[in-house]
C-alpha cells in the first residue's frame, strides 16, 4: 500500500512514548496526562443521558443545535467577546477539529504559519496536513514564557500568513494580560496576519479574568476563536468544541465540516447545554482545587532546586531541570515510578523542562513531589 508522503513523514507523538512506558509498569504516578481528573458535572451526565432515553439521537444542524449556539454565544460576553450564534458559532468535535478545520480554512499550501514554542504538539502536524509551512517563534522563560513582539520580529513572523496563539498555554501553564496582548495585535495589524486563537484553557485562570486576543482593537475580524468543554466541564471524551469568528471564515469552515465530520455527536450537545446553564458552580470549584495543587506543585519544585515559574493558567507546572529533560524523564520514570513529559515534546523551547500535570489529586501529588524530590537529592 503506497502512503502519502504527509501521512507517512507524520512523526508519532512524543507524549504517547512515555504514556506507553509508564503503562508498562503498576506503581507509577502520572504527571503527564492533560486531562481532568473530575467527571463531567452531574447536571450535564443526567441531559446527555435523558437525552438518549428521548430518543435524540439523529443529526443535529451541520453548525451544531441553535440552542447551543445561543448558549456560547452568551458564555462569551463574560470574556467582551461578542458573536452572532447564527452565523460566527460552529459546534465542533472537539477543540482539535476546530483548529484543524481552522487551518485548512485559511491556509493555502506554502502560507507560513507563524506559532510560537513551546506550545500544543498538534499544531505543527495540523499545519503540515493543510500544506503549510510552520515558523517557529521561541518564548523564553525569563518572560514567563509570554509571546512578545520582540520575538515575532527577531523570528521573520512579519512575513507569516496566519498566527496560532495558546494562552493559557500548554504546556507552560503561562498566560498573558490585555497589556502584553496589545503589542501581539498591533504586530498582526501592521503585517496583515491572521491568527488562530486556541482558548481551551480559558476558564482555567488563576488570579485574573481570561484575556483574548479577539478584543484587541482590529482583531475581532482576524482572529478564530477555539474553545470546547473538555477541559474546563470535565467532557474530554464526550469530544465536543466549537469556533469563534467572522462570518467568513465560520462559514468556511462549516463547508470543510460538512464533508468530514457532518456534524458534532448530538449526544454531547444536550449534555453542553445543561453545562453552560447550571454548570458554573462545579467548574469554579474545581478552578479552586486546581488552584490549591498548583501552588503546592511549584512550592515544592522550588523548594528542590527545579526553578518554576508560576503559571497563570491551565493545570500544568514546567519546572526546569537543569539538563537533559528526556534523560531526566526516563529516569525518573525508572527509579520512582512518576511519569513526567519532557519539555523538548512540544518543541525546542521545552527543552531542559518536564511538563507536570496537577491535574490528579492532591494526594498522588503530594507522594509524587516527594519521590521526585528523593530522586533530585540522589542524581
């Protein structure tokens, strides 16, 4: 069977290699999952499932039910974002299909796509299957791993197509304010980019409001907004997400989606109505316990030696290790049983970090820094 040469040059994940060792073993604490470890809420499990019983299981609209439309439409106000739910909301398959969809949207075979590292291991084999060409900008962690204009212009990204920006950011946890934001979006105003903005973390924001891009003055009509439920209602495998944007590049992206996906599982959408409706009060407290690990992780990374940042968003930690962060993974994984990612997986900006997941309970993170600090003192 002769391969394409995209589908056969497509590397394998790198987070799936230490996912396959710390399977092999039944004494290992994972840190590398990005993923809740909390159910989706009650209130949303008992709409998808009564839903079932009524017999709603046909299509639903290729752009997802209106009535879901209307309720994302009204979710985003509470970030000054505002969206007609009849033509700039598209209900997707998850986060991943709305970005996937949006670069084959609006990228041309040869647009350079500009994104910046570390970041989402997704994006650069989302942009190679489009028929793109990624440019790499670094983030540094003297700047808590924020994107600056400095950057973009010492990497070329002047002359890139399209944008993709991920803040809250994974795998940093690093987020941006309005101020730091502002000087992004008058980079894209003054060379014409486009940008892809995945906010999948949005609601996961620890002492400060979600800042987007989309509010900047000039980018409403430049930008994609993606965001979904797996992260902050805790529906990672129920696979539903949606789009933000113009009416353009919305409707564009509908008419990739009807040929691929159709429309998004009906089954989820009544189980995100329900969310958005009554759900407010179990994603805050999950926000607040993730809070509480969040402090304790990087305490205690500090407290050993492995320099932290504090990240203002999503529930990762990205503690430097002072070297090879591959080698320390492995190890780490050998002599104490914690699966960690290393920080070189999500590109060359990573490298000398681990990627910790806190999304696990403080119990398993409390034994787990404690054993990472036993193998930090014994190196």
């Amino acid at each position: 069977m002769r391969l394409s040469d995209r589908a056969r040059d497509l590397p394998e994940s790198g987070i799936r290699k230490f996912f396959e060792l710390a399977e092999a073993r039944d004494d290992v604490i994972s840190l590398g999952v990005g993923e809740p470890d909390y159910s989706a809420p009650w209130a949303a499990r008992t709409a998808a499932i009564d839903s079932l019983e009524r017999g709603k299981t046909s299509y639903t609209a290729n752009r997802g039910m209106a009535a879901l439309r209307e309720r994302v439409a009204a979710h985003h106000e509470r970030y000054d974002q505002s969206y007609d739910p009849a033509e700039e909301v598209l209900v997707t398959t998850g986060a991943s299909e709305a970005v996937d969809l949006a670069f084959r949207a609006l990228v041309d075979p040869g647009d350079t796509v500009a994104v910046h590292e570390p970041t989402y291991i997704s994006y650069g084999p989302g942009i190679e299957l489009a028929g793109g060409e990624r440019l790499t900008v670094p983030t540094r962690a003297a700047d808590d791993f924020a994107l600056t204009r400095e950057a973009l212009e010492a990497s070329g990204a002047a002359d890139a197509d399209l944008l993709v920006l991920c803040y809250p950011n994974n795998p940093t946890g690093a987020t941006m304010s309005g101020e730091q934001l502002a000087e992004v979006a008058a980079f894209c105003r003054d060379n014409e980019i486009r940008v892809v903005a995945d906010e999948i973390y949005a609601a996961l924001t620890y002492g400060a409001d979600h800042a987007s891009i989309a509010t900047q003055p000039g980018m409403r009509e430049r930008t994609v907004v993606v965001n979904g439920f797996s992260k902050a209602y805790a529906m990672t495998g129920l696979r539903l997400g949606y789009a933000l944007g113009p009416t353009e590049a919305i409707d564009a992206m509908n008419r990739i989606h009807q040929y691929t996906m159709l429309s998004a599982p009906t089954t989820p959408q009544y189980a995100a109505c329900e969310a958005l409706d009554r759900c407010d009060d179990e994603v805050a407290e999950m926000v607040d316990e993730y809070n509480r690990r969040r402090r304790l992780v990087v305490s205690r990374f500090n407290e050993m030696g492995l320099d932290t940042f504090e990240p203002g968003g999503a529930f990762y930690a990205f503690p430097d290790c002072g070297g090879d962060d591959e080698a320390f993974a492995e190890a780490l994984l050998e002599a104490q049983g914690v699966a960690v990612v290393p920080g070189s997986v999500f590109g060359a900006g990573g490298e000398g970090h681990l990627r910790v997941s806190y999304a696990t309970s403080m119990r398993e993170l409390k034994e787990a820094t404690d054993r990472i600090a036993t193998f930090v003192e014994n190196r």
